[in-house]
C-alpha cells in the first residue's frame, strides 16, 4: 500500500480535474470556486464547481455533489466506444491517466459506471502484448525512442520502459556483453614451486 501511496502516477491521476454541482448551498467554502462565490464566501446550489478528483470523490460520497463525468469515460462517447471497439488503434496522449481514473469512477457504485472497469480490463490486455511485442523488435533494431510512444497511457510507458531495458538486459546477457557475467581468466598459481630443470 505504501508503494502506492508514494506513485507519481497515483499522485498527478487524484489531481484530475473534475466538474461537479452542488447539490445545496455550501457556506465558507468561497475559496474552491472564487468566481461561484457571494461576499460571504458561500456558493449556492447548482453552482459548478471544478475540484480535483481527491476532493471530487469525497464531496459525491458525501451527497454534496453530483459530478458531471467528462466524456471519455461517460456511458456513451466517441472515446469509449473506440475503446471497447478496437484498444490497440487509441491514443492516450491527451489522457495519460485514464486507467486511474477511470478504475476510480468505476468503483462508485451509485454513478452508474462500472462497466468501465471490464472496459479498462480488456484495454490493459490488448494493449499490453502489442507494447511487450513492440518494446522486444525495437530493442532489435536498437530504437530507443519509438515514434508510438505518444499513444501510451503514463502507467504503459512506465511498464513499456521496464520491458525495453529487461530486452536490452536479455540480449546483453545472450551476446556475453553484460557486466554480470563473470569471466575467469586462468592465471598461474604464484605459491607453487616451478619444477627444477632436467
């Protein structure tokens, strides 16, 4: 757990930010949404409001707020349909945290979004063996910087960059270029007497 809670993917993915509405008026709390805010610092409701997603998340279980969920991961959408279509052709250029993101929504029982998490699911699969395979050829051809890499999440970047140096390690290794391997040179034993000429 502790691993986790010091991820940088984890960390920058609950500061995603998120629209929501309130769902009562809320006083004191002018600070969040300065320009939704009276001269008391209070925000009445069906004021929209954007708060990461830490904040997001508490306030809904609360039932402060309903949360407008941003079209890639709504029910219905472009993105998503592309998604359960075909994985391998999406980019996630322009969401590197889709995955976090998205697991999150999907455990909220009450937004209605849990078909997300097999969505996600199958997505890790596929995407998973093309970057294995592309990592392993491009390591072949001793291409350190893939014109792909774009579309990876931030979360198979860091794995596509595990797989490419366990590949390097591999061919290393197989070519007896590695620092691991040890060679042992055979060297004279000083301590042992030379034999005395005939």
């Amino acid at each position: 757990w502790m691993s986790r809670y010091y991820d940088i993917d984890e960390i920058l993915a609950e500061e995603e930010k998120f629209q929501v509405v309130l769902r009562n008026d809320v006083q004191t709390i002018g600070a969040l949404a300065p320009a939704s805010a009276d001269e008391n610092g209070d925000i009445k409701e069906n004021a929209k409001i954007t708060v990461s997603w830490w904040l997001c998340e508490e306030l809904f279980n609360r039932g402060f707020v309903n949360v407008k969920v941003p079209r890639p991961y709504a029910t219905q959408g472009p993105f998503k349909e592309s998604l359960r279509a075909d994985p391998r052709n999406i980019s996630f250029q322009r969401y590197p945290y889709y995955y976090e993101v998205a697991s999150r929504l999907s455990r909220l029982e009450k937004m209605g979004l849990q078909d997300l998490a097999k969505v996600i699911e199958r997505a890790w699969g596929m995407r998973w063996s093309l970057l294995l395979n592309h990592s392993f050829s491009l390591q072949a051809k001793h291409s350190s910087a893939p014109l792909f890499a774009h579309s990876f999440s931030s979360s198979e970047y860091q794995l596509y960059k595990i797989a490419f140096q366990t590949a390097t390690n591999f061919v290393n290794w197989k070519l007896n270029r590695t620092d691991a391997a040890i060679q042992y040179k055979v060297t004279p034993n000083p301590r042992k007497r030379a034999k005395p000429s005939a």
